[in-house]
C-alpha cells in the first residue's frame, strides 16, 4: 500500500492477481507433469490369485507287498499272528499312539459268522475299492434285539442294502468291517495277475479317538494282484 499527499491510499490489487494467477498456472504444470510421469513409467499389474488345495495332515503310508495283493500301512505297524481260525488273513497292529488300533484283512477264505459293530461299504473298481459313504453308527441303533439275538449276542443286519452281522453282545466294542452287495463281509476284487479274490476287511479301534479316516486311506490303498 502506498500513500500520496493529498491522495487515498491505492493498493496493488493488480499486482496481486498477477501474481496469484502465475502461482495456479505453475501449480496446474506440476500436477500436469506428475501424471505424464505417472502415465509413461508406471504399470499397474494385477497379481493373479492362488488357486491350490489344502491336504489334511495324513499319516503317510508304506506299501507291503503280500503273494496276492499290496496294501498301505502307517510307518510302526507291525504284523501280528492272526487269531481266527482256518483263514486266509493278514493282522497288523500299531504301535505308539497306534497301539490301540488293528487291522485284519481276510483275503479268498472270508469269515460269513464274523459280526462287527458298524459298516463300512465298498464299492469294488477294478483292483482297488472305493470308499461308500462312512464309518456307519453303532450297528445296535438301527437293529432291534430279538429273542434270538439276546442268546446268541449276534443279529442280521442290512444297512442300504448290504447285509451283515451286528455284535449285539458285545456294543460297546468298536469294530469296523466292511461290505458290499457281494454278500456278508465280503467284497470282490480283480487283479491282472491273479484274477479275482473276496476281500474282508475288520478294523478295530480301541483308543479313545477312533481313526477311521485312517482306515478308508489304508482301504484305498488296497491293490489285487
């Protein structure tokens, strides 16, 4: 602002808007080059999305190798002597945290009196069998005592129509056989060597936490020869 004898004070608007127009015009060039900047040297990339699947932790297997099939074991099982009379069988049993656990598996001679306590279905394919459904309940809920199965601790059962024998007498075990529409404790499978054989699978489980995903990977892993 400056003054004059004898005259108002006169202020430099015009000079003020000279400068503030230079000071948007130099601001609107920065932000102009910016993006040029940004346009020319910059690319924007989308990464792509991981697709994959997240297996359970399973206990790895081993295979045996046996005259007329293979099978898969968890790593500490050991061969025990079979226990059931005049058959074709083969015992396993764990050790460690698996020492409560046992596997039989009757191969061409199959036990038709053996009861059980629940079912498993397997479906025979070729050399191999595939899983059915799961472990079923305790045979005794879907069963109905009868005067008979009160004597002989044993009763008929079918379940999805495959027939077995439930252990009445004995519920509060846990043991798991297996079964298919081939007849009572018996599933048929074909090996290219050796033809055809009638497979019979029980597994027992005493622990305090039964494992039968356990089971249906050592099922599946079942070949004939």
């Amino acid at each position: 602002m400056t003054y004059q004898l004898g005259q108002p004070p006169r202020r430099h608007y015009r000079l003020y808007g000279i400068l503030l127009l230079a000071a948007i015009c130099f601001l609107g060039g920065l932000v102009w080059q910016g993006r040029q900047l940004l346009q020319s040297h910059t690319t924007l990339t989308q990464s792509h999305a991981y697709v994959g699947t997240v297996t359970a932790n399973t206990p790895k297997l081993h295979t045996v190798t046996k005259q007329n099939f293979s099978i898969g074991l968890p790593q500490g099982w050991n061969s025990v002597t079979p226990s059931h009379g005049p058959y074709t069988m083969y015992s396993w049993r764990g050790s460690g945290e698996d020492v409560a656990r046992q596997l039989d598996l009757y191969i061409d001679t199959i036990p038709a009196n053996l009861a059980v306590n629940r079912l498993l279905q397997i479906t025979p394919a070729g050399d191999h069998f595939s899983i059915t459904g799961s472990v079923s309940d305790n045979c005794t809920q879907f069963t109905s005592q009868t005067a008979s199965s009160a004597a002989t601790g044993v009763e008929a059962a079918q379940l999805d129509g495959v027939n077995f024998i439930c252990d009445v007498g004995n519920s509060e075990r846990d043991v798991v056989g297996t079964g298919s529409v081939a007849g009572v404790n018996t599933a048929v499978a074909s090996g290219p060597a050796t033809g055809e054989h009638k497979v019979f699978f029980a597994y027992t489980d005493n622990s305090n936490t039964p494992d039968y995903v356990l089971l249906e990977d050592i099922i599946e892993s079942f070949r004939a020869l």
